[in-house]
C-alpha cells in the first residue's frame, strides 16, 4: 500500500501534463487557418526542413573537408570514394542545396502572386529578400568549395566583384588576409557567417508570420476589403501544420537521398589557372547573359537593381486587394519577368562560354 501511494504522484510527476506544465507544448496547439497546411503555404516550412538537412549533412562533411587550395579537392575525392556513406552524404548535402533554392523560390513565387508582401506584412518581405540573398550565398560559396575548375572560376568571379565594390569588398579579395587563404575565409562564410545570419533572420522572419497570422486567401481577404465577412482564422492547428510540414520534410530527405544513389553530386576536373571554361550553377544562369553582353560588372548592379525593385515591391502596390484578377498590373509585370528569366537562362545554355575574368584568374 505504502509503496502505491508513493508512486502514484511519481507516476503524476513523469506525466505528459507534468511535462507540459513546464515546457508548455500544448500551447503549440493554437488554431491556424485550415489552408495552412494547403502546399502552397507550408513552402517556407518545407525549406526550413531542408535547413536542417543540410545542417547535418554538412557538419558530417567537415569532419573530412580541407579548406585550402591545394587539398580542397582531393578532401571530397576522398569523402567520395573511401569514407563510409561519403558519396550518399555528399549527395544529399548537394541535391538538398538545389531542392531548398527551388522551394524557397517557389515560396517566393507563392508570396508574391497571393501579395502577401501587402500591410502588415512588408517588413517580413524584406526580411524574406535577406533569406533568399543568403541562400544564394551559401550555394555560391559551397560551389567555390569543392575546387574544381567550376569552383575555381567562381571564386574568381567573387574576387573580381570584391575589386569591383572597392574598399568595401576588401573581405572577398585575396589580399585581406595573409594568413588566411582566401578559400579558408569563404569556408569560414559557408559554415559560420551565412548560417548565422540566416538564423537571424529566420528568427524574425517565424515571429512576424506567429505575430500577424499566416495572410489569408486573397479571394476571401478580398471580400472582406468590399465590406464582407472576416475570413477564417481556424481549421487546423498549429501543431498540424508542423507534423505536415514535417512530412513533407521526410519525403525532401528521401527524395534527396534517391537522387544522390542514382546521380552523384558531380565533381568537375582539377582547376587549370587562367582559364575560363563553365558556367554557373542554375540558381546564377539568369545573370549569365548580362555578363556576356555587359562584362562582368553587370553581375553586380544586375542583382543589386532586381533586389531594389523587388524591395520597394510593397511600397508601390498599395491597393488593398490581393487576387491576382485585382491586381492584374503587378501580376502582368511579374509574368514578364518570369518569361525574361526563363529566356535568359535558355540563353545562359545555348551560349559558349567565354572568359569573363580579368586580372584574378591567372
Ligand atoms: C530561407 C528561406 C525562407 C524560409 C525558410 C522561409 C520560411 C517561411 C515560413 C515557414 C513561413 C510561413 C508560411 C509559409 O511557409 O508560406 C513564411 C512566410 C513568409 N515568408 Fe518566408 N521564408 C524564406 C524566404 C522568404 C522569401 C525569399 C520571401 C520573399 C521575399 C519570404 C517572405 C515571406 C512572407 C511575406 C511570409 C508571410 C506569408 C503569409 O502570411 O502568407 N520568405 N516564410
């Protein structure tokens, strides 16, 4: 009897409401509108899930990477042909990075059409332009990494950028350090400075979205602007929508993972100095012609006029409606710029490459 009176409030204590009561979890369970979990609004979560991939696959690469020039790329040969799993691994780091850059352009592609960029939601836009400019950094300084004549050539491209902006790109010159190989301080970005300031941002991007609520589909926003009934605010749960979320996550990570078995991560020849002979990874194609009509400065003010346009996007569309069909302006112009970027990257494809770099390739 003694020892059932003792440990019934131990039984209490290891409960899942003891738990709950100091970790708090079911407040997780709040109401989140059922289109939440609806494909088009769990993108963001499905790139943050690859996130995390590719945290794990890439802490296990740099247990066998070396950031300096002359062993980068014999490091991966190696983590390729002898550590156990290295070549699945690599793989996945690999296929993740182009799966999260698609997703995260098609979150984008989802904000914009259903102009959720709109008030109270424009400084999360902006934060959101941070995130997709870090994406695009973390996957140039990754190419950079694996040293083969690809990365070779981007890294002369981020050193000749680096010259181009003058004293302020002093830190992607090779001079800014003489103890430190300038592949050492790209190293240093990809793994510490970009993901840091991805948390930093992604922090502020999750609490806007916690704060306003996930917008609401533009058709019933929009009737609710003409006088109509408030939109709906329940259905699912957030819980819900992070087990969803999740499960798309799982089936990223398995896609990943069939992809790496079945199309290795390619890994270009040994670098040749001086020579120019590839082009850029998909993600960069679109700026591929400007360099080619306008030479390598364009790769600069190219990206820096788009990001500006794309910034001042929530300040100049100022009408309260969201749907496309009210919007037919801003859509139009989106259209045209999505038909741009894919002739341009037909043309980034069907082109021969030429030499684009100066001074720092030799
Ligand atoms: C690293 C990349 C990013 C991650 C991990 C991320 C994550 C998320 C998540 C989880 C949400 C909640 C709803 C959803 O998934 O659609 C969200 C919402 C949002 N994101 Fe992102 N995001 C990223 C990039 C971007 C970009 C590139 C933009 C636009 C420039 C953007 C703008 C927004 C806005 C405005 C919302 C609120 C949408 C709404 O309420 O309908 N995000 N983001």
């Amino acid at each position: 009897m003694a020892n059932a009176a003792v440990a019934a409030p131990r039984r209490r204590r290891l409960s899942w409401a003891a738990i709950d009561e100091r970790l708090g979890i079911s407040g997780l369970a709040y109401p989140v509108p059922a289109h939440a979990n609806g494909i088009g609004y769990i993108l963001g979560g499905i790139s943050f899930f690859g996130f995390l991939i590719l945290a794990a696959s890439g802490v296990w690469l740099a247990q066998y990477y070396h950031p300096t020039a002359a062993t980068a790329r014999e490091s991966v040969v190696y983590i390729m042909n002898t550590v156990p799993f290295g070549d699945i691994v690599r793989g996945v780091h690999f296929w993740t990075a182009n799966i999260v850059m698609a997703t995260v352009l098609l979150h984008f592609g989802r904000v914009f059409t259903t102009a959720a960029y709109k008030r109270p939601r424009e400084a999360n836009w902006l934060i959101g332009l941070g995130l997709l400019a870090v994406t695009l950094g973390l996957i140039f300084t990754g190419t950079v990494l694996k040293w083969d004549q690809e990365g070779y050539e981007a890294l002369g491209h981020n050193v000749e950028i680096g010259n181009l902006i003058g004293a302020f790109g002093t830190w992607f010159s090779t001079d800014f350090a003489a103890t430190l190989p300038i592949i050492g301080r790209l190293y240093l970005a990809h793994v510490v400075i970009l993901p840091a300031i991805g948390m930093l941002l992604l922090i502020p991007h999750f609490l806007l979205v916690k704060r306003h609520g996930i917008s609401s589909l533009p058709a019933e926003a929009d009737v609710a602007v003409d006088g109509g009934p408030a939109p709906e605010r329940t259905g699912s749960t957030f819980v819900a929508h992070i087990v969803r979320m999740a499960g798309f996550g799982l089936v990223l990570l398995a896609v990943a993972v069939v992809l790496a078995a079945v199309v290795p991560a390619p890994l270009g020849d040994r670098p040749i100095p001086g020579t120019e002979t590839t082009k850029p990874p998909w993600m960069f194609l679109v700026f591929y012609p400007f360099e080619d009509w306008f030479g390598l400065p364009a790769l600069l003010w190219v990206p820096a006029v788009v990001f500006a346009a794309l910034a001042a996007l929530p300040f100049l569309d100022r009408s309260p409606y969201r749907s496309p069909r009210r919007r037919r302006l801003v859509m139009a112009i989106g259209a045209l710029a999505a038909i741009a970027a894919v002739l341009l990257v037909l043309y980034a494809l069907v082109t021969v490459p030429v030499a684009h770099v100066q001074g720092a390739m030799g």
